[in-house]
C-alpha cells in the first residue's frame, strides 16, 4: 500500500492545474482609515518538479484586488470615502521547495509577478454628500503591475495543493493624469497612493492538478 501511494503520488506531481482562492489587500497608507478588502482569483497553473525537493510552477490568473479607504483629519474626523476595486490578468513563476513525504508535500514558495489591470471600479463619497461612482478610469492609475509573494503550501495526494502567500506589489499604483487640473478622484488616489504605494496582503488557493 505504500509503494502504491508513493506509486501514485509521484505519477501525479507534474501536470496541468485549475485553481481558485480569494483575495485580501489593502495598503499601507498615511492620513488614511483603512479596510481590507476580500476579493477572489481564478486561473490555471503547471507544476515541475526538478530535483531536491525543487519544482517550479508558472501561473496565470486573473485576481481582484482593492482597498477601502476614509480620509480623516487627524484621524478624528471623518471626511469622506474612497472605494478602489481593479481586476488584474497575472502571470507568476512560483519557486517551491519541500520534502517529498509520499501521500503530502509541505513546501515553503516565492515568487515573482507581473500583471496588467483590465477594469476598474472606483466609488468615491463625501460625509453628508451623494455617491460617485467611475468605472474604467485609467487617466490616474498605472494598469501594469509587478511585485513579488513568498509563503507556503501543501500537496496532498499528489493532485490538491493547499496555499497561502503574502504579496506585494513594488510599483507605483499612481500616474500623473494627461489633463489638467485633477479631478475629484485624481486627487483621492493622488493622496493615497503616491509615494510609490500599491496594493499587498494575502491569497489562499485551492488547487486541483490533472
């Protein structure tokens, strides 16, 4: 019965995967109250194993990331409410090391990233005053994405894998808009993002290998 596990265990660590999982990103950012936000991904994935314990895993997927942000003076008085949702295509090679164990496979990973932004949606609300929201609004905000994640995950019987990962991106999310005078949201995101600030957190995944 082991051999046969290990048997089946090791015929199954190559091949083609499905995934999904969910997102939670926020970002690190001054003058501002900040909610996480839960969103999800999908996408597919190819796992190698090299040598050593070593594999390597390319994935592509699309993922949701956004933050929840109330502007406050001071931190005391509630000023007004920004809503930034965006929907990334992303490409990673993930590294992975981890001890063959037969029937499970813990393993620590990291990765690269790099992906570009395909729609947007920002809602922006002052205290007492009606709601505006933008769908698509590219004048202020970098589309491309990079960055990197590092974190861990589980191989069970040689077709599920079980993940969770930090990521953070390492480009500014902000742009400075080709018209003039900013707008209303130019400025939110102008305030919120500038200084090279961008989206991080964490993703769990579920995956099933063919």
């Amino acid at each position: 019965m082991i051999f046969l596990c290990a048997g089946i265990a090791a015929f199954a660590q190559e091949g083609v995967g499905v995934f999904g999982g969910v997102t939670s990103s926020s970002a690190k950012l001054q003058d501002f109250n900040i909610d996480n936000v839960t969103q999800f991904r999908a996408g597919i994935a190819y796992k190698y194993p090299v040598a050593l314990g070593f594999a390597v895993q390319p994935e592509f997927s699309y993922s949701v990331k956004g933050t929840d942000l109330t502007y406050a003076l001071n931190n005391e008085v509630e000023l007004s409410m920004f809503n930034l949702h965006m929907g990334f295509v992303e490409a990673a090679l993930q590294l992975q090391w981890g001890p063959d164990l037969l029937i499970f496979r813990p393993y620590a990973l990291v990765e690269p990233f790099v992906g570009y932004a395909f729609n947007d949606r920002i809602q922006t609300k002052a205290v007492g005053g009606t709601s505006i929201t933008r769908n698509n609004v590219w004048d202020c905000i970098q589309r491309l994405e990079y960055g990197y994640a590092w974190g861990g995950g589980l191989d069970l019987f040689g077709f599920m894998q079980v993940s969770a990962k930090h990521y953070v991106n390492c480009g500014s999310l902000y742009k400075a808009p080709e018209h003039g005078r900013p707008e209303t949201v130019d400025e939110f995101v102008m305030s919120a993002f500038k200084d090279n600030k961008n989206f991080q957190g964490w993703v769990i995944s579920l995956a099933f290998f063919f």
